[in-house]
C-alpha cells in the first residue's frame, strides 16, 4: 500500500479521521472503544474511568450511534475477506442491561463468534450480581460477495478456544488498556505467518495493537483523539523490542502436534472422519 498511512498514528476525532481514508485499505482491526461507563463506575479496587480529551459519559443512545458509524466506516476501509476484532463490555445502567450487541447487528459486519475474555478477576466487587470477570469480544466478519462463512482457522489457532482467559495489564498509565497478548492473538490467528499487511485500531490509546502488529511484522495504523496518548504510543513502539517476551509467550500457545487434515490422513479419526468411515455418522 503506497497511501503514506502505513505504520503512522493520527491524532483526531475518529470519525473524521476514518471517513477521510480510501477503501479496502485494511486486513485486520481491533480496538477496544471506550465503554461510556458515565465515569461514576468504580469498585474497591479501580477508580472510575476517565480518559484524556474524551468524555465517557454520553447519552447512550448517541454513544451506540456513534459507535454505529464507526463500525460501518471501518467496514468500509476493510478489504472482503478482512476481520475486525472489537471487545466491549455487558453494562447496567439504573438496572437496565445495555449489551454491545444491541449495536453491532444495526452495523454492516457479520458477527462471526463472540468470544469470552476471561479477565480472571472484578474490578467492582459489590454484590449487586456476580462479580464480573468477563468481556466480550466480538470477531466480526467481512464477506467476500455473500460467501458470509469465511476462511476456516488453522488447528494451531482454533485450539484456543472462545474463552480466553487473560489477565489485565497491570500498572499502566493508560485507564483501560488490554494486555499484548490480546490483539496479538486476533492478528496471529487471522494472518498466521504473513507479513507486512495492515492492521488498524481506531481507539489505539497507549498503543497496545499497534505494537502486536509490529512485532508480527505488519503495518499498522492507529486513531486516538489524546496527543497525550498517541505520544504515548508513539514512544512504546519505539521501544517495542521490549515486549518481545510477551508476544512469545502468546505465540507458543499457537502449536499442535499435528493438524485436522493430517489426523484424517494417517487414520487417527474414527467414525465419519476415518479411511473407511465415510458412510458411518458421527457419534456425539
């Protein structure tokens, strides 16, 4: 891609950023947006979050409008075959349940899986429900034309089940940031071993997809509407050769001892999937 937007970080209004870029210019995104949590949310063990140049406590439906909008513009800049992983958060307002999927079906992807990001631990421990440990994270999907089933993943990948149980950065000077290991995992598991394509996060923050991107060898492109944050990011990718352990650490989960079609090949599957099976049902 010779747009002159490879490996850069915009500081800007989201919207007006992404509607200023060309089509089908992406691979991948992931993000995580700001949960307009009203910053009155706080528990025992975190403050209520406030985040630098940016209000987290609209009216909600103006918030789902807007994150609408977003949604469809990276759609837009997404090219067929692209993937967007987006992770948010069930949240009560007054008693009423607000779920990001209110949202994402009045958007143009097509929702592939929702994914459980096991937190292992509550940041608000009171006892109005069951702590909360959990968010959610949504792999949405842009079809080629209206084959709406995409690529199947490799076995390496898929191993790793819809739950994925990661802990929070800890100590960082970002309110929300999600730990390497998450944005690096989409990426991987997406673009295996190819290079040098183009990943985006249109909330970027401290920059946490942008360097999994990098340290995977791909372009990338960050939004974020914080001169404080961008600074921020700018500086750690830098110096992202620090947090190699970290990606190789999640890279290692990625292995199996042999794949699907090699099983089936050498007649390790019974039933349906054996040499001579292909007749009989599948047992369950």
């Amino acid at each position: 891609m010779e747009n002159g937007l490879e490996d850069r970080i915009i500081t800007g209004d989201v919207l007006e950023v992404l509607k200023s870029l060309p089509d089908e210019i992406i691979d991948i995104s992931v993000t995580s947006p700001p949960y307009n949590k009203q910053e009155n949310k706080k528990g025992w063990l975190v403050k209520n979050v406030e985040y630098s140049h940016s209000s987290d406590a609209k009216p909600e439906d103006l918030y789902q409008q807007e994150q609408i909008l977003m949604l469809n513009e990276v759609f837009r800049i997404t090219k067929p075959g692209g993937c967007f992983f987006y992770n948010h958060k069930i949240r009560w307002e007054k008693g009423t349940l607000l779920h990001p999927i209110s949202w994402l079906s009045k958007s143009d992807w097509t929702i592939k899986q929702e994914i459980i990001w096991d937190r292992m631990i509550a940041a608000n421990i009171r006892g109005w429900r069951f702590w909360q440990v959990e968010e959610r994270i949504y792999w949405l999907y842009k079809p080629i034309k209206s084959h709406l089933i995409g690529k199947e993943l490799e076995s390496r990948h898929a191993k790793l089940t819809s739950i994925w149980r990661i802990r929070p950065e800890p100590n960082t000077v970002h309110p929300a940031p999600f730990p390497l290991a998450l944005p690096a995992r989409a990426i991987y598991s997406i673009l295996g071993d190819n290079k040098g394509l183009m990943v985006l996060d249109p909330y970027c923050g401290s920059g946490t997809t942008l360097v999994a991107a990098k340290l995977l060898g791909h372009h990338y492109l960050g939004i974020d509407i914080s001169p404080k944050y961008t600074k921020m990011a700018d500086e750690r990718i830098e110096n992202c050769i620090f947090e190699i352990g970290k990606l190789n650490q999640e890279m290692a989960l990625h292995n199996v001892s042999s794949s699907f079609s090699e099983k089936k090949k050498n007649g390790n599957f019974t039933g349906k999937y054996s040499p001579s099976g292909n007749n009989q049902k599948e047992l369950f």
